[in-house]
C-alpha cells in the first residue's frame, strides 16, 4: 500500500522528491511500530495505535512538530488508501497530534539591565538622553514598541506618576512609575524642547521634531541590548519580557502583572511563570549541592 501512495504522489500529484522522502519515512517508521504489535498491520491500525506511536516517538525525544508531520503523513496515506478502497476505515482522522511547546520569552537578567541603565553614554547629546528614556520607559512600564511611540506629553502624569498608553484595540491603561523615570523624562523633555523645533505633540521625538519611528526605537534598543547580552533576540519586546519576570521574581501577583502589561487574559501572562520557574530551577542546580 505504501508503495501504492509513493507513486500516487509521484505521478498525480507530482509531488517534490523531498516531500515524497518525508511521506516515506513517516509510513515506514509507522508500519515498523506496527510490526511490535502482534497481528496488525497498516490494514487494521486503529486510532489508538497511532497514539501509541506517537508517544513512542516523544519518547525517542522527536519534538512535536516532526511528530505532527509524521501524523499529517499517515492522515494523507489513509485519505488515499480510503478512496480507492485498499481500508474499510481511517484510524488517523480523529487522531489529534501534540501541541507545540511554545518557547519561553527572552529576557536580559537583573544584572545586565543594571550594567545597562547604570553606565552613561559618553556625552549628553540629545540622541544619547533619548535612548536612554526609551530604555528606562521599556524597562520600568513593559510597554510595547507601538505604545511607546503613541505616548503624548499629555499622557504622563508627574504629580500622580503615571503613564497612559494605549494599546491593542485602542484599550487604554494607566501604569505607576518610579523616581528614576521621572527624572530621566524631566531631563530628556527640557533637553528636547530647547534643542528641537516640535511639530508633533509626541513625547519622543526625531531630531527634525517629528515623533519617533517603530525602526529607530528598535535600532537603538537593539544597539544597547548587544552591549550587554549575547542572545539573539535583542528587540524592544526582551525588555517587556524583562519587565515582566523582574516583577514576578519580586512578588508581584500574577494579576498584577497581567493589568500592567495589558493583557486580556492572566492565561497569557502565565507563560511568565514558567519562565522564573526556569530561572530557579537553574539557581537551586548551582547551589545545591546534591542537585
């Protein structure tokens, strides 16, 4: 039957040699597991059968997105072998594969955000304060890139310190902010409005005085990032991400950091857990001394 459907997609349905090597070597490492059960065969597999490969595949250590490959093969394989009437029935198409591991969000640790924010910039030029904000604004308030760039000077407030921003759907919220932001926009905004010719209301703003593009936040974000880490990810959203964990590492509540951020569910906000989880695993590795 294998054979059968290699030449189907060979010459019907003209199918890259590469997808063809991808098909076969799914049937074939699927018909071999069968081989370990006595009395079956691609013929009388059933659903259960197939989730019992599966899993014998997770337990080799095949991540799951090569094991919803393979699944996507054997469902295509009995679709076919359905149609021209080589199965009575179709084990796979109930067969629901592993969901992928979503990766952990990238974020710099306490002490490199510390090396970053507490060296100064050889000289007070208008570029280097503007940066600086843009660091200690990602930093201090997990905004994203686009709320950022929104902000207005008429959404910050220095008698209750807070920032309004507005986010997806045009949601608005209001987020406390330390002493250290306060000064660096109190600085920033006197240096910005004796240097540059505003046409924009925008608090950051270009040298020409118009508000502040989503590729130069990213540029300088990313320049000052590679001074102090080595990841590869090195966007404005690492700084949300260490925002994020850096709140929950000191005992913000999980709901807490949700309204910060933003979020519409504490369900997304929980992959942060996971995160410091990772964070003590490794601490409790080094310092055990059994682990």
């Amino acid at each position: 039957m294998i054979e059968q459907f290699l030449n189907y997609l060979r010459y019907e349905r003209n199918a890259s040699v590469h997808t063809i090597a991808v098909y076969e070597r799914s049937l074939r490492d699927f018909e071999t597991y069968l081989g370990g059960l006595e009395g079956h065969s691609l013929v009388t597999a059933d659903a259960d059968m197939i989730r019992g490969w599966m899993e014998s595949m997770m337990d080799r250590g095949v991540k799951a997105t090569s094991v919803n490959t393979c699944l996507s093969s054997l469902r295509s394989f009995y679709r076919f072998a359905l149609s021209r009437k080589l199965v009575e029935k179709d084990p796979a198409h109930l067969v629901t594969g592993p969901k992928k591991a979503k990766p952990l969000p990238q974020f710099l640790r306490e002490r490199e955000m510390d090396e970053l924010l507490d060296s100064k910039p050889e000289g007070d030029t208008f570029d280097n304060v503007r940066t600086r904000v843009i660091l200690i604004l990602f930093y201090e308030t997990g905004i994203r890139l686009s709320e950022l760039i929104g902000i207005d000077d008429k959404d910050i407030d220095f008698v209750q310190h807070s920032l309004k921003v507005t986010g997806k759907r045009n949601k608005q919220r209001v987020i406390p902010f330390g002493d250290e932001l306060e000064r660096e926009l109190v600085a920033y905004m006197q240096m910005r409005d004796e240097t540059v010719v505003k046409s924009s209301e925008a608090l950051l703003l270009t040298n020409r005085g118009r508000r502040i593009t989503r590729t130069q936040v990213y540029q300088a974000v990313r320049s000052n990032l590679s001074e102090v880490t080595t990841m590869k990810k090195r966007s404005p959203h690492v700084l949300r991400h260490t925002f994020a964990t850096a709140m929950l590492n000191h005992g913000a509540s999980l709901e807490e950091v949700k309204n910060l951020l933003g979020h519409e569910s504490v369900s997304t906000t929980q992959i942060y857990t996971h995160t410091t989880f990772e964070q003590l695993k490794r601490v409790y590795k080094d310092a055990h001394p059994r682990a």
